[in-house]
C-alpha cells in the first residue's frame, strides 16, 4: 500500500510504502514511480535496514544496518551494488574497505 503524493498517476514527491499488515517498509522521496533522492527501508521488525540517497531506485549513498539495529555498511553504491565504502561485523569492527569494489577484507 503506498501513502504519499502523486503527479500525472505516479508516486512523485515524499511517500511511504507498507507491506503485511501495515508494517512500514519503505519512506522517502518518488520520481515518476522510482525512488529517488532521500529514503530509509525498514525490516519486519521495524529496524532501520538502510537510509541514504537512491537514483531512480538504485542505492546511490547511505548506510545499511543489520536486523539488530548495528551498521553494516557505509559508502557509496553503483547500480545498487556496494562500490566504495566500509564493512563492519556485528561489534563494529571494520572488516572491509571497498575502493572502486575492490579493497581488503579481514
């Protein structure tokens, strides 16, 4: 179910998307239907699982979370795949660095 602003037919503007049982999934900012600029998606439990910037439903900037609620990337994406950023374990630890997708892990 989606609650939000529209233009032309299409989600444009801020908006949030529920799933199962009016669990919110996803908030943030439309473009034509895509998600694009400022957004957070939520797991079932209601955890923060990522915030940062989409382009056209892509993951552009941000950071993702574990399902406890610790951060588990930081950095930039390309096409939605992890491309410069850091890792971390469920203690905080970094155990990768990403530079261009390639980097050292621990």
């Amino acid at each position: 179910m989606y609650e939000g602003e529209y233009l032309n037919g299409k989600k444009n503007g801020k908006g949030k998307v529920y799933q199962n049982k009016n669990k919110l999934e996803y908030e943030g900012e439309y473009l034509n239907d895509e998600r694009n600029g400022k957004g957070k998606e939520y797991y079932e439990n209601g955890k923060l699982k990522f915030e940062g910037i989409y382009l056209y439903f892509f993951k552009l900037n941000g950071k993702e979370y574990y399902k406890d609620g610790k951060l588990e990337f930081e950095g930039d994406y390309l096409y939605g795949k992890k491309w410069n950023g850091k890792g971390y374990d469920k203690k905080g630890n970094i155990i990768y660095v990403l530079n261009n997708s390639n980097g050292k892990v621990k």
